[in-house]
C-alpha cells in the first residue's frame, strides 16, 4: 500500500491516513432547497449575554455546532444550568457562581473573549486567557481592553490571562472606536447593559448579529437604541430577566451554499434566511451571469447559467460591505469563471491561506499581502486538501464540488465549528459528499 505521501505526489506532505476527512465527487450540478441554519456569530453572543439574565432564558434555532458546544461548556462552568433540546437552549443563570473561564475552552474559539463583558457586567470581575480560534492573523483586543477600561474596568495581562476587575462598578461611557468592531462592540453592549449610567458607542459594527443581540437584550429588559447603526446608546438597567429568543439565519453559511450552487451551474432554493444580510452578495452572483429572485422576506433563488464570468473585483469591508467571511467561498467560485477577479481583503492580515489549498486543485491565484489576483481555469482536478480555518475549509468543499475526481478534505474540525451538518445538507441537493 502506498503511503499518502506517494499517492499525494507530494514527498513529505502526508495525509494522515484515519484523520477525519470529507471525501467529494465533483462535476455533478446541484438542485434542490435548503432551509438555512442559525447564525453562528450570533448564538455565540447570545449565550454569552444570558450570564447577565438572572432568570431563564430560551435560544430557538440554535445550530448545531463544535463552537456553540463550547460556549454552552462555558456557560456550565460559570454556573449556569445549558441545556439543549434539539433546536433550542435553554440557560438558567440565576445562578453565575464562578468568574474565571478555564484556559482550554478559551482556546477552543476566538469568540470566547465576548464572555468578559458580560461576565463583568454580571459579578464584576473576571479571569481569562487571549482568545484562541481561526489563525487569521494577529487577533488582537485592544480595542475590547481600551472600552471597559473606560468603564471602570481594571485590566492586567499576567502570563497569557487577563486579570479583570471593577471594586467600584462599572460606569457608562463615551466610546469611539477606531474600527468597528464586532467583538468588541458586542463586548461594550454587554458591559454596559447593567452599568450606572449610560454608555454611547461610536462607530459601532453594524452587522445582523448585533442587531440580533440587542433585540435579545431588550427583551430581557436592557435599554439598547441605533443597533445597526454606527451610534449605539445603552442605558443602564439595574437588572436582566430571561428571555425566549430565535436566533437569526447565518448569513455566510447562506452565501456558502450560494457559492456551491452557482460553482456547479446548478439552482437553489435558500429558506429562512433573511436576504437584506447579504445584500452586498447577491449582486456580485447577478454580475457573474446568475439569476436571483427573492422573495417573502426570508428566501433566495439562485439559477447559474453555464457561462458565468468574473466578477472584476471583490472589496471584503465591515458591514453593510461584501463580508470577509465570504471572500474564501467566492474565491472558489471565481477559480472556475471566465476571466480574472481581484480580491482585496481590508480586515484581516492573513485571510488568503486557503489559495494554496486551492491551487492544489489546479487553481490560479497570485497573493501579494492583502491582493489575490485569481485568473479563472476550465478545470480543476480533484486532490488533497487540509482546511486550516473555518471559511478556508467551506471554500475547499465549494471548489472540490466542481473539481473532475475525487477530493478529500481533512481538518474538517475547522468546519465543523460554523456549519451544522454541511455534507448531509449538500447531499440533500445532489452533492456526492460525504464524511468519515
Ligand atoms: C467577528 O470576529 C466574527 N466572529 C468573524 O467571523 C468576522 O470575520 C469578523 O467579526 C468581522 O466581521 C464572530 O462573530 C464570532 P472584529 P471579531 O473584532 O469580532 C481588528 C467567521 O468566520 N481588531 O470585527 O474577532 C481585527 O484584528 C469569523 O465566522 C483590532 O485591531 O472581528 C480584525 O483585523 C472569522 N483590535 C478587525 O479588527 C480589536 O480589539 C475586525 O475584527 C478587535 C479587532
């Protein structure tokens, strides 16, 4: 039997032969619907924010993942009860007992550090490491760290943990950020929801999840106004109720099937996704050549003709621009149309590491820091890849779906973490994919 190696054709870049793979069998045209999942970047937040409720509360269209696992992990060591009943969590936090977040769930994800605001706003104080999750370059927080300075928090680095605490309280304040970010926006709304005073974000992230998370909140008796807008006000409340809750569509998981749809010049059929969250998507699908309808509000059609052609260029910016998360998937796609297609990538340092997997495939992309230039080839052939982050992998399965032969992907824990169940959803549309 020959090692991987020699099969890979490659001396020295073995695939390990029992890690878990996805295995696809390109060329096939997908058709069919799709119902799409809750969003990700949303359940993450929304968890975080019942340690501030002193009641119970209840998530509805929870998707199914490793992150949203960890973060309920989270939740059970900080005292609160997780539980999940198919679709929906249910968090009784009456009880928030421990401040301190074990190192190895901080680690799992990037997205942990939205613990501290609300962990502060709960019991004001809090012990935890730098965030681990997707290797998109430097994920710093200083701007995380610079706001709730601002409110009172104290904040000292020790050996990789961040020692919080706020003897006197937190305080509402004045806030400008120097970019918007998610994050660290979720993180000041959090913080702020329970502080003395009233607390005014500038140049605040405008992205669904944030509007999501503010809507939770009210409901739970916060004083929340301008989420979605750059100027975010929060008055401070003295205390949260619980809350039921349905958690919004993942946007980027809608784009992905999008992308899978138009790469094999098939049609879809997308349910339960609110279109208006990517709206700086759909026309770059109409520039290549495909047809989108949508309509009642909650779905999308999308029909790719044979032809398609590239777009040009591709601009990743905060929201309401083309979403970063999107630029690994549409890199795919456009790895397969006629023409070249630019891409400029504003918000990460290193979000291009998937162009190497992809050129395994036979794809052409040339990156210059934060420029990839990928010139449209006829054919791609199957081979194997690794997924070294979450959009980088989903970009993998989109071009292994056209690829002629067989692909397999490994580092599929990496996807695992934002798409729930992504091969028995494409199987549902004709895709020859599966898991082992
Ligand atoms: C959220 O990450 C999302 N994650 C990311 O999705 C998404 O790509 C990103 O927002 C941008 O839209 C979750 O919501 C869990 P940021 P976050 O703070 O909050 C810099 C996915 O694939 N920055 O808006 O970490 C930062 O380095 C993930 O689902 C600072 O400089 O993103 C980055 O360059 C990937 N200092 C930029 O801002 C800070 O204190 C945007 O980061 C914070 C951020």
């Amino acid at each position: 039997m020959k090692s991987n190696a020699i099969l890979k054709g490659c001396v020295g870049v073995a695939v390990k032969k029992d890690a878990p793979r996805i295995v696809v069998q390109g060329g096939g045209r997908l058709a069919g619907e799709l119902s799409v999942q809750g969003a990700k970047n949303s359940i993450l937040p929304l968890l975080s924010a019942t340690v501030l409720c002193q009641g119970e509360s209840v998530l509805h269209n929870c998707p199914n993942l490793s992150d949203s696992d960890a973060a309920c992990r989270i939740l059970n060591c900080l005292g609160c009860k997780c539980v999940r009943e198919a679709n929906a969590v249910t968090v009784d936090s009456r009880e928030v007992l421990n401040t301190d977040v074990p190192k190895d769930l901080m680690r799992e994800m990037r997205s942990s550090i939205v613990f501290l605001g609300a962990i502060l706003g709960r019991t004001k104080q809090c012990r935890l490491t730098f965030p681990g999750g997707c290797e998109l370059g430097p994920r710093p927080i200083d701007l995380h760290v610079m706001a709730l300075r601002k409110m009172g928090v104290n904040i000292e680095e020790e050996g990789g943990f961040l020692n919080c605490n706020a003897p006197k309280g937190i305080h509402g304040a004045y806030i400008s950020l120097a970019l918007p970010s998610v994050g660290a926006t979720e993180n000041i709304i959090l913080a702020a929801v329970t502080a003395k005073g009233t607390t005014e974000i500038q140049n605040a992230a405008r992205e669904p999840e944030i509007i999501d998370l503010a809507e939770f909140l009210n409901k739970c008796g916060a004083k929340i106004s301008g989420a979605g807008t750059g100027t975010i006000v929060i008055e401070g409340v003295e205390k949260l109720g619980g809350a039921e809750h349905t958690v919004i569509a993942d946007r980027i998981v809608a784009a992905t099937y999008l992308c899978c749809a138009a790469i094999t010049r098939g049609e879809l059929i997308l349910k339960n996704v609110d279109f208006r969250h990517i709206s700086a998507i759909l026309p770059v699908f109409e520039q290549m050549g495909c047809s989108i309808y949508t309509y009642n509000d909650n779905q999308i059609y999308i029909n790719a003709a044979k032809q398609l052609h590239a777009p040009y260029k591709i601009t990743t910016s905060a929201h309401p621009g083309f979403p970063t998360d999107a630029q690994p998937m549409f890199m795919a796609l456009a790895s397969t149309l006629k023409g070249t297609t630019v891409f400029v990538e504003t918000i990460f340092d290193n979000r291009f590491r998937h162009a190497q997997e992809l050129r395994q495939l036979g794809a052409k992309i040339s990156v210059n820091d934060r420029v990839a230039v990928v010139e449209g080839v006829e054919r791609l052939i199957g081979a194997d890849l690794e997924a070294t982050d979450l959009r980088g992998g989903a970009a993998l399965v989109t071009a292994a779906l056209f690829a002629d032969k067989t692909s397999t992907i490994t580092g599929i824990s990496h996807i695992e973490r934002g798409y729930d169940d992504i091969v028995g959803n494409l199987q549902k549309i004709g895709a020859k994919i599966s898991s082992n």
